[in-house]
C-alpha cells in the first residue's frame, strides 16, 4: 500500500465482512425471499459484501412496523424528539471516517470529498432538523365571525417512504429522515441499490441513539420491486423521491392510488452563464467544479456553460488547461480528485452521449475516453468538454450525468436567458457578471429553483432546494420543507 492510500478501518472490514440485512421494526431480518445482491466497489468493479434484496414483502412489514411505531412517536414531547435527533447526530459525528469510507467504497467519490465536505453536510442537516421539533407552530386567524377562536395544528402526515439516489447517498437520505422524524412521522428508507451501505451503517447508528424500534426502517433492494412497492403502498401517507426525471414520473402515477403526498427532485440540465464582464479566472474555476465534481454525476451540475463570445475562446482555453490537469483514480487515493462512474451502466450510457457529441459535429476539446491501466477494472471516464455546442444538440438538451461539459457561445443578456430557458428542466443555474443590475434581472427570469450569482453549488440546511418543471416538485431542506411532512389542521373554537 503506497503512502497516498487510505488504510481501511477495522470497522469498516468488519461491516463489510458481515451480509447485510433490512431493518424493521427494530430487528436485523433477511428478505422474505432469501434473496441477496451484491453492492460493489465502483473503483474496481469487485463485489464490497451482499445486501438484503427486500420486496413487498418486505415492504408490508417494514410499512406495518412503521404505521404500529407512529403513535407513540407522534405523541412523544418535542423536546425529547430533538434530544434523540441530537444523539444521531452526535453519533454520526463520532463515527464520521468510517460513514465517509463507506460513502468512497460503495459510491467512489474522493475519500477528502465524503469526509471534508458531504459527511459534515450530512451531520449539519440532522442538526438542523434535531432542532425544529420544537419550532413547528400553528397560526391564529382573526376571522369575521364573532365569537370565534381560530386557530391551525401541523400535525405529522402519519408514515412516510423515502427513496435515494446513489450519487450523494449519506446525504440525500439525511434530508429525508431528519425532517420526517423532526415533525413526528415514522420512516421506511429505500436507498439506492448501487449504495446502500450508509443508509444501513445511519439505520445502526438511529438504534444506538434511541430511535424507537419502528420509527426508522431500511429496506434494501432494487427501484421495480422494493421501491415500486412503497410508493405504491395505500398505507404509506407521503414519498419523498431524490432521481431521474423519468422513475418520478412514474412514482407520481404510483402514488395517486391512496392521493398520497409526493415530493421528488429530479433531473436537470443546468445552465451556468459567463458575461463578459465578470471574473474569467474565478469563473473558469467554477464551471469546471461545476461540471466535474462527483465525475459529473450531480443532479445541478452545471452541465451547460454559456459563454460571451468575447470571452469565448479565453474560458475555453482555461477550462481545457483545468480539466486536463485533474487526477482521475480511486477515491481512496489521497491525491484523486475525481472518482469512477457509479457503474458499467453509467458508464456506457455517458460514453454513448460523447460519441453523439462527436457524431452530431460538436468538437471534443479534451476526454471522451475511458481509463485503462491500473484502473482498467474500474468505471473511469477522462474529464470531457466539447466545444461549438448547438442548442438542438442531445448532449446539449438531455441530462448526461457524467463528466461531460458542452460550452455554447452567446451575444447578449436577451439571448441566452432565451437559450438557458428552452429546457423541460428547472432544477439551477449560475450566472457570473460583475453588473449588480444584471445579476439580479438575471436571477428573476432564470427558470430554477435555485440561482447562484458569482458563485456555484453551494447549500445550507437553512435554505430550501427544489425544481420548476421536469425537475421536480415540492422543496427539501429549510424549514420550509416541514409543509410537505405535516398536515395543516383548522380549528374552529366557539367562544361566546
């Protein structure tokens, strides 16, 4: 093992040496079925352990454990709520590189990535939310009938399922469970089969805090068995769906049988905007993170670079010399700076959009070419940019998700919000200038659910996040995200 390698922790081979299994209702159980799949090391393409492949089956217990669990946990003091949420927290903390070791193995991304930056998102989200309990609050209502005290309840929606993506699989499942139980609710998780190991490692450490057996259950499997089952679920009250664009369309049919409430963060084809007149090298560096953190594989990643013609061919120039010059490799390299694809899927899937590229005449500045060599075993993809990029272009138009950048030149202010808008998708977008004015016009009549002026990517649990149009519906994060895991009750109380 060369000095740059991370020495995997005891903790974490013994995690892995074990088969993993679901939990509900408190207990570790097998599937129903008996089935198992293998999760694997994205970085070698070899099998990390077996998890439990979960169906309806296991579906109905993990939900009927979750309904038998609500009431209890609904009625339990607010400030006892936050008190276990802390302790989660606290333990997610304590455990924090080996949460981070398990994200790099199962996910690929940089180890420095998942324990500087993703687990101490994940461990500040759980506190925020470990803190609202106690701030969910009803309004008075000075209503024109005499004789009347009105007044509102946030009540929880009763049992909620979540499902994950495997691009920020700690994280995205943080924001779910934290609010759900925040506001009362019981929980049924299914991650994503390509990385469920932290969602499992979470579930162990909601036991060890005190988390009520029941109220946080973890189902393990695959999105058309175990997930089509809990969204379609008529005792499931509320889904929370982190993903493609196309399973939450599908979701959202699933959940009309009971009238379920349905949020889902979906897909996006982000535009990120460079005038003239901003920062060019402050700029440059943005869009190339923009683009190639987590290999491309983020759902804002601002996968279409609009660029003043003027300063066209300098960011180019810039952006080609940046990318070129990042370390492609395992996350547990010390020096990586980008990891593999999540699978031998993604990759042919992104390797197919850079040959559209290339066929449909834009020109492959740099990439577009898998790695070999020692990383032959992995899902390695060179970091890509094409230049002379047209709008109609598929790798312009449809969401990529790899590390590929399609750069498009543009006149004037009227034009490229024209451009950045003719998308089905409104999930971000950036816009670097120096022009006050036009970063704010800008901001209004860009169609996404978050903006970021001279700046790209950045987020605080204080702040909520979601899509326009084919990017979704519903916010996470915030305490705005507490109307879509409660109910709001009226009251009306007769007084004279």
């Amino acid at each position: 093992m060369t000095d740059s390698l991370i020495p995997i922790l005891p903790s974490v081979q013994t995690f892995l040496a074990r088969a993993q299994k679901l939990l509900i209702g408190g207990e570790w159980l097998p599937a129903a079925s008996g089935e198992t799949f293998a999760t694997l090391n994205p970085a070698t393409g070899q099998p990390l352990t077996r998890c439990a492949a979960g169906d309806k089956a296991d579906v109905d217990r993990a939900v009927a454990a979750a309904r038998a669990a609500f009431s209890a946990w609904a009625a339990l003091m607010p400030a006892q709520r936050e008190r276990l949420l802390h302790r989660f927290a606290d333990l997610m903390e304590a455990h924090k590189e080996e949460l981070a070791q398990l994200e790099t193995l199962d996910n690929g991304k940089p180890f420095n990535v998942a324990f500087n930056v993703e687990i101490n998102v994940a461990i500040g989200q759980m506190r925020f939310y470990a803190g609202l309990p106690t701030k969910i609050t009803g309004e008075t209502y000075p209503v024109s009938s005499p004789g009347f005290l009105v007044y509102t309840r946030r009540e929880p929606v009763g049992v909620c399922g979540a499902i994950t993506p495997w691009n920020y699989s700690l994280v995205m499942a943080t924001q779910k469970i934290g609010p759900a139980l925040a506001a009362g609710n019981t929980l049924v998780l299914k991650p994503a089969e390509q990385t469920p190991l932290t969602a499992i490692r979470l579930a162990e450490l909601a036991l060890e805090a005190g988390i009520p057996p029941g109220v946080f259950n973890v189902v393990t499997g695959f999105g058309e068995t175990a997930g089509a089952a809990l969204t379609a679920h008529y005792d499931v009250d509320k889904v929370a769906f982190t993903g493609s664009t196309e399973v939450g369309k599908a979701i959202a049919r699933s959940a009309a049988g009971n009238l379920k409430h349905v949020s889902l963060e979906l897909g996006g084809k982000s535009p990120l905007i460079i005038f003239d007149d901003a920062d060019v090298a402050a700029a440059s560096e943005a869009a190339l993170w923009a683009i190639f953190a987590n290999s491309g594989q983020n759902c804002v990643a601002g996968s279409r670079l609009f660029v003043q013609a003027t300063v066209y061919d300098q960011v180019l120039a810039a952006l080609a010399e940046k990318a070129r010059a990042l370390k492609v490799g395992s996350g547990l390299d010390r020096s990586v700076q980008l990891g593999p694809l999540i699978s031998q899927v993604q990759l042919e899937r992104v390797m197919g959009y850079v040959g559209q590229g290339a066929a449909q005449g834009a020109a492959l500045v740099t990439g577009g070419e898998r790695l070999g060599g020692d990383l032959a075993g992995g899902y390695f993809l060179q970091p890509t940019i094409f230049a002379d990029v047209r709008d109609e272009m598929k790798i312009a138009a449809e969401e990529i998700f790899g590390p590929v950048l399609s750069v498009l030149s543009f006149e004037s202010e009227d034009e490229v919000i024209r451009r950045a808008n003719a998308t089905r998708f409104g999930l971000a977008a950036g816009v670097w200038t120096n022009h006050l004015g036009r970063a704010h016009r800008m901001a209004a009549a860009l169609k996404a659910g978050v903006v970021w002026i001279n700046t790209y990517d950045w987020f605080d649990p204080s702040v909520p996040f979601g899509g326009m149009g084919e990017s979704g519906y519903g916010r996470e994060l915030g305490a705005d995200v507490m109307d879509m895991y409660t109910e709001l009750k009226s009251v009306w109380v007769k007084i004279e």
